[in-house]
C-alpha cells in the first residue's frame, strides 16, 4: 500500500498549473493535460498549448487565462497573449 501512495504522491508533485476551469493542466513543457477525477493530470494524453481547440480556449475563466498567460510566458519565455483575449468566463 505505501508504494501505491508514494507513486500518487509522485505524480501530484508534478510542476503543473491548475486549469479548473477546463478541467486541464499545464506542465513545464508547456503541454495541458486532461485532470482525471482523482485530481492528477492524466499523463497519457496531452496537447501543446499552441495546438489546444477552440472549445479549449473559450471555456477557460479569465482568471485561468491570465495565469495561463503568466505561466507560458515565465516557462518558455513566449508572450502568449491569445488566452487573455479568449478567456471569458
């Protein structure tokens, strides 16, 4: 049982952004994630977040474009500023 928790705590320890408000996060290789229902990211599928949809970008929360907007901008140097102009929840 420790083994299995410490393999869950492993994954939570990631260096992820939160994204609630599209059920997603985003990693340090600026790839967004799925959340699963447990609250990790589901590692097994992802997108970049210059290839993210339509549908992606128009369900994120201002709030949650703005610090989308921060993080791509700390993590790989890109002035991203399309979250700001989509997020409008």
């Amino acid at each position: 049982m420790k083994e299995k928790l410490k393999e869950k705590e492993n994954k939570m320890s990631l260096n992820v952004l939160v994204l609630e408000s599209v059920g997603s996060c985003i990693d340090t290789d600026n790839v967004t994630h799925p959340l699963n229902v447990d609250g990790t990211p589901d590692m097994n599928s992802g997108v970049h977040y210059s290839d993210v949809s339509e549908e992606f970008l128009n369900g994120l929360s201002f709030d949650d474009a703005a610090e989308l907007n921060d993080w791509v901008y700390d993590v790989c140097g890109d002035e991203y500023t399309y979250f700001l102009d989509k997020g409008s929840k």
